[in-house]
C-alpha cells in the first residue's frame, strides 16, 4: 500500500492508520479495498478521510462541487446508468 498526499497536509502514519480503521480498511467513497490510498483533505488542510486514487481524482475532476456530482448522478440514471 502506498499513501499520497499533498506535504501541505501533514498526518503521521498512526493518523492515517486511524482513519482508516475507522472507515473499516477501505476508501470512504467506494469502499473498496484499494493498495493506493491518498489523504483528502478540505481548502484549509483537515483531513476528510481516506481515498482511492480513483476517487481522489474523480472528486478533483468535479472541483469539489457536490452540484457538478449531483449533475452527474442524474445524468448517469437518465442515460441508463445504475
């Protein structure tokens, strides 16, 4: 398993083992069990939780924006998505 993250935001292995613990040893998006794990961490630097790489990037390519993923939700379900 290897652990990205932005040096800005500092966490100690403990923390990161924590965390992922606390979400049960998978990503708190997709929960999958994932051998690429990266830090999520909101604009001010606390940390959010443990991601993917998969979803780290998929939560980046919408900005953050919880609108642009409810966007996406309804298109996906309209275009016979599950």
């Amino acid at each position: 398993m290897s652990i990205d993250h932005n040096p800005a935001v500092f966490v100690t292995a403990g923390e990161f083992k924590a965390a992922l613990d606390q979400q049960g040893g998978v990503c708190a998006v997709c929960h999958k069990v994932s051998r690429r794990l990266v830090v999520d961490h909101d604009s001010e630097g606390a940390v959010r939780g443990v991601l993917c790489h998969d979803c780290k990037a998929a939560k980046g390519m919408l900005h953050n924006d919880p609108r642009l993923l409810r966007n996406m939700i309804d298109y996906l379900r309209s275009n016979g998505g599950s």
